[in-house]
C-alpha cells in the first residue's frame, strides 16, 4: 500500500527548564525525523515533514489537510519547551480524527505525570518502589527514610533530565538538597523513589490491546561503570558522547536469568503498558530488587525511534530491521482508526 506520512513534529531548541545541557535531548529529534524519513522510503510511502505550532492549531491542521496525509507519524515531545504539552498534539490529531502512530493523548499525559502514573501502576497491582513528592524541599516527608538509599528527580520529565550521579542519596539532608536543585532548574515538584540497587531492564512493547507483542529484552550493562558511581543511566548516558557514563552504560540485549524472572518482567511490563494505556509502541522500564522482584521505574509511551536506540535494538532482536519496525507501527495506527483490517 503506497501512503501519504507526514511526520508531525515540533522545532524546540531546549526545556522551558533545565540548563544548557537538556537543549541536546531536545535537538535529536531532527535525527529520529530523518531516520524515519528514510523507513518510511524504504517502505514505498511518501512522506512531509509538518510543525506543531503551539501558537497556532488551526495552522497545523490546515497544512496537514492540504499534504492529504493518512498517516500522522506523531513525534511531539514537547510545545514550547514545556513537556506537559506534549499530549496536545494527539488531542489535536483526535479531534481533527486524523490517524496517527503511538499513544493517546490520556496515556501521553499519565506517562508524563509521574506521580500519577504511580498512582495508576499502584492501583492495579503494578509494583513500583515506594516513593513521595515534595512540592517544596522543606515540605514533611511522609515516609521513613532510615536504612535505605533514593534518587529524586523532576516529576514530568523523560530523557532522563534531571538524573545524574548526584540524583541518588542516603539522608535527608542530601535529599532535600536535591529536592532543592529539581525545584529550582527544572521549576516542578521533586520525585523521591527508593533506589532499587539491582538489574536494569528495558522492555520495547510493539502493537496495541492484548495482541501488543513483548520485544526480545534489553538491559543496562553498568559493569564499566566506575563502583564510586551510582548504577543510574544518568542524562549524560544517555546524551553526551563526550562523557565516561555514555561509554560505560551500554544497552545490551539481556544477560541469561532464571526463565522466572524473565516472566515475570514480561508480565510486569505488559501490564504498566495495558494500565496506562499505551498502544502502537511503547517501552517499560524495570529495575529488580536484591530478593528477585522487579519493579517499574518509567513508563515512556513516545520513545526514540533512531536505528540505534534502545528500542530498535529490541525489535532487531526480534529479527525486524528499521522499515519493518515502522512498517508495524503505522500499521497499528491504520489498524486502530478503522483503515486498516
């Protein structure tokens, strides 16, 4: 089928927060778009690179009519710097009633909101590490912290902005420390989780409903990581090519574990995937505790599609090159707007 795919995306040059450093996270959009451009040839579709203007909907809409797209390829992540945002654009494509790739606007949203996405994951029975907010770094903390360690970042950010080795901490000075430098750069509430010192693993999810198929999983090798170092895949990591954690933090496919726990990683990542609504794609990360139980620590229903992320790495485990991947993506979308049996 020959199709018409604009790639729907946004020009921002950094965070309404954050420093200097986060506009980097920001900037890699233009080489998902163009990488995508690419699939999207490979497959034999014609694609047109469209901006979500945050001053003007009605702009955005009007140009998407006149390219006569079927598809919306739905790469916004933020509006204006400001990531909260970032579920306007698939409300706008569901009012207009324009198919598009990947999640709803409500599970966009959910996703975002950590601490209401905890408040869903907890609700169905999906474990995640206990865990509070602090709306100000002078605030009563309402749990104990005695005996464990934590690691505060900002409550609506992904990309891992915000986390670095200073993230982790084991008192409540150094804790509302933190809280203080989230509060003030990144200007939104501190979440505070307890640190789970164990395994890290990313699970890619492919599709929608209870067909969505589980990728081969992936995991963070910290092995080269300096001991001094806390194991968290800092911004840096992910980021920064200059740094010694983007070196010793890869993404590898998932070292050999009891065929248990691989299950129950799997079903606890389809089910923080089906309890907040993700559809098209979608990844689940988890970290597993010193007693084997693994718990949800992010759930990123927009994650980065270039050839060489983490979640393209799991579908070429599953034997899908990168037009494929995208191939099933649009699909899904067609699939899910009725166009497509």
């Amino acid at each position: 089928m020959s199709l018409r795919i604009a790639l729907l995306e946004t020009r921002d040059e950094g965070l309404a927060g954050g420093d200097d450093r986060d506009a980097i996270a920001v900037r890699a959009a233009e080489g998902a778009a163009l990488a995508l451009e690419r699939a999207c040839r490979a497959n034999g579709w014609s694609t047109v690179r469209v901006e979500a203007r945050a001053d003007a909907p009605d702009a955005t809409l009007a140009e998407l009519a006149r390219a006569e797209v079927d598809v919306v390829f739905q790469l916004v992540e933020s509006l204006r710097g400001e990531a909260r945002f970032e579920a306007a654009a698939a409300w706008l494509l569901e009012w207009a009633r324009i198919p598009y790739t990947g999640s709803g606007p409500v599970a966009i949203t959910l996703a975002l909101e950590k601490p209401i996405a905890r408040a869903v994951l907890q609700s169905r029975g999906v474990p995640i590490p206990e865990g509070f907010v602090l709306e100000h770094a002078e605030a009563a903390i309402p749990i104990s912290l005695a005996g464990r360690r934590w690691i505060v970042k900002p409550a609506r950010e992904d990309a891992s902005h915000g986390i670095d080795a200073g993230s982790v901490v084991d008192d409540e000075s150094s804790l509302r420390a933190r809280a203080q430098h989230v509060l003030r750069t990144f200007r939104q509430p501190a979440l505070v989780e307890e640190y789970v010192d164990g395994r890290e693993f990313n699970v890619a999810l492919l599709g929608s409903g209870p067909t969505a198929e589980v990728l081969p999983l992936g995991e963070i090798d910290y092995s080269r990581l300096d001991p001094s170092h806390p194991a968290v895949l800092t911004y840096a990591a992910k980021w920064d090519e200059a740094s010694v954690e983007y070196h010793a933090t890869p993404s590898i496919g998932a070292r050999p574990m009891a065929r248990e726990l691989e299950e129950r990683i799997r079903a606890t990542a389809r089910a923080a995937y089906a309890a907040l609504g993700l559809a098209g794609y979608g990844r689940v990360d988890l970290r597993v505790s010193a007693r084997g139980e693994p718990f949800v620590i992010d759930v990123n229903p927009n994650p980065d599609l270039s050839p060489d992320a983490g979640f393209q790495k799991a579908a070429a485990r599953a034997g899908l090159d990168h037009a494929h991947t995208v191939r099933r993506i649009v699909d899904d979308a067609l699939r899910r707007a009725g166009a497509l049996a």
